[in-house]
C-alpha cells in the first residue's frame, strides 16, 4: 500500500469522478484507475461501486477512507516536522525592529540566535511601528519587534509586550548643566531648547512632539530628518539634543539625563500574524529574544513586562 495510492483513493471519494479526480491531482486519468486497481487488489476488495456518472464507496472502501485520510495526514505533519528540522539548518527568519531597537537590543539577540542556528539567514528589515505593523500584516515578515500600542494594529496580529523602555535625554557635555546640577530634566525643561528630531514616521519624533505639546509648547527643532546615529552624531557635534530610549543612551557615549517621573517611557513588543503560525526557525528567534531578555542585564534603562514575557 503507497501513500500515492491513497491519495488517489482519497481523491476519488471526495470528488466521486474519476477524470475529476485525476485532474484535480494534474495527473492521467488512465494512471490514478491504474493505482486504484492495484490498490483494491491489495486489499482483496473493490472500493468503489462503478457506474456511469455514479461512482460511490462499497462497504470496504468506506472503511477505508477515515484511515487513508489518517494516514495522510499523518505523512503530511512527519514532512512538516522535517521539514521545519530543516530549516533550523539552512532557513531564513525575516524580523523587523524600529531603528531605535536595531542600535541596542537587535544585535545580541541576533548574535545568540546565528551561535545557535548559524545555517539561519537573518534578514532585518528596519522601519517606524507603523510601516512594519503593515508590512507583517502583509506577510512579508514573520516577526517585529514594534512600539506598543499601535492605533492600525489590528485583530490579524498577535502581541506580547515585551520590556518597558525609560527615554531619556542625550547631551553633548556643553548642552546641559552636568549631572549634579540637576539630576533629572521635566518635559516642560525642553522648551526652547534645541532639539536634533528624527525623520517623519519614527516613533520618537511622534512620542517627543506629543510629550512636548502636552506640556504646552511646540519643540526648537534645529535640525532634523535624521536616522538614530545621524541623530547621535547631531548631539555629539553640539547641534542640539535629543531625547532617546535608554538602551541606545548607555551605548552612546553621551550625557545621559533622565526624565522625572515615570511618565517618559514605551513599551516594546514582539508581534505576529495569528492567522499565520511563525515558521520554525522564526519560533527559535522568539525563544532566543526572550531568554536574552530574562537573563541580559538592562541596568536602570528597561525593565520586563511583568508575567506578559512568555
């Protein structure tokens, strides 16, 4: 008995046509009556009643059928599984993360999952919350570590929080008065100040713009359009500052003045398409992003998302 043979069979009970059958399988009608025929000589017993334009099962054939299609779906889940076995071999993992993210958290978690999965090609698609919520919807990433909550995120996507960032305010050592003088900046301390602005569509340029104008003022933007390290570089040549996640803060090299209050931070996520399960070698990221998290130290720049990191 072959797995092609009940495939055959399966067909033929459903469709009740032979011809039908064969093309809905593109192969020769000739051939599938063929494998039938050598199917019920197998089994000693015809497995469907033949008449003109009336093709039904005989006893034994309905006997059959619920095993065939048990077989076969048995057969299709043991390719799956290798298949997906194989993938942690020779796979591709499409993630997409905001620039922010891509400057702090991205690189170790990709430098854990390529020591464990090094056949995996990693291919990162770096973007605003918004564009990736898009483009993963659109199923052209398997995962995205975005800013929550997105207003267009939708029902098709499912969400874990992950970590929740403190922003906190960058300076070259000339921008602002040093640390002793004041250990901590209020929203309402950037008015007139000169700010170095992301582009439009980057979630810190919306965050800051907002934080800024529910404090009563419109920001001093004195350059603006850039990308994270353009951004950085701005404040290091002394052009203005700027207001930054944590974890890229601790990296930069820069003064790095928090926010009173716990009113300045974000929320990171990880999200994916729930009609759509992750492939496997896309699950293994996920597990590798999260251990990273229980075990990294993040220092005074993030903390977990509670019993939601999962």
């Amino acid at each position: 008995m072959q797995l092609q043979q009940l495939r055959y069979f399966a067909a033929v009970a459903d469709l009740r046509h032979f011809t039908r059958a064969a093309e809905a399988l593109h192969v020769a009608q000739p051939s599938l009556s063929q494998q039938i025929r050598a199917l019920e000589r197998e089994l000693g017993a015809d497995l469907f009643y033949r008449a003109r334009g009336n093709i039904t099962l005989t006893d034994a054939g309905a006997a059959l059928l619920p095993l065939a299609r048990q077989i076969l779906a048995d057969a299709e889940t043991a390719r799956r599984e290798v298949q997906e076995v194989a993938q942690l071999r020779r796979g591709r993992v499409r993630l997409g993360a905001p620039p922010s993210l891509c400057a702090s958290l991205v690189p170790d978690v990709l430098r854990r999952f390529h020591d464990e999965f090094p056949g995996v090609d990693l291919l990162v698609d770096e973007d605003g919350s918004q564009d990736l919520v898009r483009t993963l919807g659109a199923g052209e990433l398997d995962l995205a570590l975005i800013i929550s909550p997105q207003p267009s995120q939708g029902p098709a996507l499912a969400t874990t929080e992950l970590l929740h960032e403190e922003l906190v305010v960058v300076s070259s050592p000339s921008s602002l008065p040093p640390a002793g003088a004041r250990p901590r900046i209020r929203v309402a301390d950037l008015r007139g100040k000169p700010l170095a602005m992301f582009r439009r569509g980057y979630d810190l340029r919306e965050f800051t713009m907002a934080a800024c104008r529910a404090a009563g003022f419109e920001p001093t933007l004195t350059v603006e359009g850039g990308e994270m390290d353009a951004v950085l570089g701005f404040v290091r040549a002394g052009l203005g500052i700027a207001v930054v996640p944590g974890m890229v803060a601790a990296r930069s090299g820069l003064r790095v003045t928090p926010f009173a209050g716990a009113t300045m931070t974000r929320t990171v996520a990880v999200a994916h398409r729930k009609d759509v399960a992750p492939p496997r070698a896309a699950r293994e990221l996920r597990r590798v992003l999260l251990e990273y998290l229980r075990t990294a130290d993040l220092g005074d720049a993030a903390m977990l998302a509670g019993d939601r990191v999962g």
